[in-house]
C-alpha cells in the first residue's frame, strides 16, 4: 500500500512529490500521457520567479522533477484509467495497463486541456499552423496573416503577443460581448494589427498541408467569407482532465474543475487532494500551480499523521 499516489507531475504534480517526498512519505507520481503538462509545450517561461533571463517550460518541469526524485519521489509513466475512492481510504487505481495500486492519500493533479474548435481541418492541421499556443509557436508566423479564435482574455492575450511577428491578426469571437476584461479588450482594440471578426464562428480550417486560411459564418446574416491566414491559435479556454475522478464520485463544479474546501486542498472525498490547474478555473499559471501543490502536500502529511 502507497501513502501518497499523486496524478500528474506538471509544476503541481512535480511541487507536490518534492514537499511529500522531504516529509519522508515516498510518493509515488504517476506522471499520465504527457508527462511534465502543458507547461512543456511552452517554449520560454519569464514569469516564475527564482529565473530572471527566464527558462523553458520543458527544464523548469524537468528540474522540479529531478528534485523530487533526488528526495526520494518515484516517477511512472502510467495513466489511471479507473479509480475508486473511499471516504478515508485506501484508494485504489486501476493504472492503463491493467495492475492496481492502493493508496492511503491521493493528490489529483491531473490539468487541464485547451478546447478544440471542432471544425474540418483542425486535426489534420494541427502541428502545421494550428495550435493552441501562441507563446509556442507564434515566432514561426513572421509577416504573414494569422487567425485567433475566442473572446477571453486568453484570446486578447494571444492576439496581442501575435501582433510581434504576424502581418495582421484575424480575431473571431462568437458573440458581440467580450469574456475578457476592458483593459485587455481596450489593448486588443488600440492595436492596429488586431481585427476583429464579431457575431462569427469559424466552420472550417482551409489548407493542404499547411494552413491557407479559414472559413467563417457570420452568426446574423448568416454569410460565409474566407479570410487568409498561415495559423489559427484557439484560444476557447480548458477542459480540466478530470473525468476519471469524477466518474468515482469527486465533486466539481459547472465547468468540470475539482472543488477544494474551505481555502484547503481537500476534495468532497477524505484522503483525496487536489491541486492545480485541475481545480482552478481562474489563474492557471505556473506558479500558482506550484503553490496549491505544496499546500495539498502539506494538507496530505498532516491528514496522515492525524490518522
Ligand atoms: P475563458 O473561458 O474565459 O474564455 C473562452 C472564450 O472562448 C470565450 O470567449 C468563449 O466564448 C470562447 N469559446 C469557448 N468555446 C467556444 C467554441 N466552441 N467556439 C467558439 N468560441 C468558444 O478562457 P480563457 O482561457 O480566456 O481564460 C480563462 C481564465 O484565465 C479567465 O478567468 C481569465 O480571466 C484568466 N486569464 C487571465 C489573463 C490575464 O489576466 N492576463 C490571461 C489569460 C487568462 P463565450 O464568451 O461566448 O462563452
């Protein structure tokens, strides 16, 4: 029997296994299909603190694993297909290839997954002018049309960081209300590289093997156009990558994310933790995603040692 399984070994995952694995409790990390997290699909990360000429997503995950791993922390590269939690324990998990694992505590820190437009071409294009990540790949696009999907602040973000290398950028909102707030809608619309493409859904991505543009419908007149561009960043927000544990009876709220107690890492289920993006439908950084880990490792050794 484990004491501390944690799912996911982003920067909550990774902050987690090292505070568990220094308090002596050997965790054993299960690291899923993509191992490290969004984070490292991020080419330069310049916001966490501790790295002032900045750092990649990949090292900045590698590293926090390295030191959880030289504390005693051990990683798996396997994903839970199945779980079934017990109020108060042992919690067991039914890994992909098929063996079982017991645990007295679990740490969910299983992310987060950008939504998908759904439209032709999206698949077949992804990787070759379409992503999910500006900051990723938006240096590839230099002097030419791109095309941002979404009205939040991810979507102002992206376009605003795009107007540094694309010609023009194409933002398509479905509505004529913006989810983001006024100050980043107020920069998006200052800058004369950003147009915007309101009351519109884009229906199909155009190209061979490689973007040539998108189709969009126009929601009032119900017109089509299309607009040529070499890249589409979606940016419509994340689907926490929770199902697994909801299945077995986690509570979460409207949006999917894993509701924590009372300012704690506690979940509805006792022995059960949860920490970054996971359950956190605001901040979703880096940092934040450390910081809530290290709160769930602290919440976890005190729960076992009150037990
Ligand atoms: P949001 O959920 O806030 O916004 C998603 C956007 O995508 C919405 O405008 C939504 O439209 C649109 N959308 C969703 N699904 C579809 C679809 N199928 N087709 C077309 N459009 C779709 O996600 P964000 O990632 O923008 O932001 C998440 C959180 O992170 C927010 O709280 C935000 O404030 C925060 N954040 C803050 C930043 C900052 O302050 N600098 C930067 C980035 C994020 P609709 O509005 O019609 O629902």
């Amino acid at each position: 029997m484990e004491q501390i399984v944690i799912a996911g070994n982003g920067p909550a995952g990774c902050t987690a296994a090292i505070y568990a694995a220094r308090a002596g409790l050997s965790p054993l990390v299960l690291a899923g299909n993509t191992p490290g997290g969004l984070l490292t699909q991020t080419s330069e990360v310049e916001n966490f603190p501790g790295f002032p000429d900045g750092i990649t997503g990949f090292d900045l995950v590698m590293n926090m694993q390295t030191q959880a791993e030289k504390f005693g922390a051990r990683i798996e590269y396997e994903t839970i297909s199945e779980a079934f939690l017990t109020p108060g324990g042992p919690h067991k998990l039914i890994l992909s290839d098929g063996t079982a694992v017991e645990t007295q505590v679990l740490i969910i820190t299983s992310g987060a997954t950008p939504r998908a437009l759904e439209v032709p071409g999206e698949d077949r294009l992804r990787g070759n002018g379409v992503s999910a990540c500006a900051t990723c790949d938006g240096a590839f696009y230099k002097d030419v049309p791109v095309a941002v999907a979404g009205g939040g602040d991810s979507a102002m973000e992206e376009a605003l960081f795009l107007t540094r290398f694309a010609s023009e950028v194409h933002l398509i909102h479905r509505r004529e209300q913006f989810r983001a707030s006024r100050i980043m809608v107020a920069r998006a619309k200052a800058n004369a590289k950003i147009r915007f493409h309101l009351n519109a859904k884009i229906t199909e991505i155009i190209g061979n093997s490689n973007v040539e543009g998108i189709r969009i419908i126009d929601n009032i007149a119900g017109t089509e156009s299309i607009i040529s561009c070499k890249a589409v960043f979606a940016a419509l927000g994340h689907i926490p990558c929770n199902e697994v544990f909801q299945k077995a009876g986690i509570e979460v709220d409207e949006r999917g994310f894993i509701i924590t107690r009372d300012n704690t890492t506690y979940t509805n289920i006792a022995g059960v933790f949860a920490a970054g993006d996971c359950a956190d439908p605001l901040y979703r950084q880096a940092i934040t995603a450390a910081g809530t880990g290290a709160r769930a490792a602290i919440d976890a050794e005190k729960y076992l040692a009150e037990k």
